[in-house]
C-alpha cells in the first residue's frame, strides 16, 4: 500500500499560490508586450506622497 503525505493538500495549495504570484506578478508575458498579468490589469499605480 501506498502512503500518503498527511499534508500534500497544504504542500499543494502553498506551492500552487507561489506559481501563481510568479505568473501574475513577475513573468513577463509577450502577448501583452513584456509586461506582468498585475501591471496590465492593476496598470502603474502613482505613488503618492504623503503631506507633513
């Protein structure tokens, strides 16, 4: 009989999450002209300053 890990399921959903963030947030896609799925999606968010 085979034994399985008590936590492939947590191993699983940690590793697919991290795939994720890789795809969406650092892999240059060419189909959208080199930028991420979040830049184009999201679009460059201005940084605001914050008043004294």
């Amino acid at each position: 009989m085979k034994r399985m890990r008590r936590n492939h399921g947590a191993t699983f959903k940690a590793k697919a999450a991290r795939y994720l963030t890789f795809y969406n947030q650092q892999r240059p896609h060419r189909a959208i002209d080199g930028h991420t799925p979040d830049r184009v999606y999201w679009g460059a968010r201005p940084t605001q300053s914050v008043a004294a």
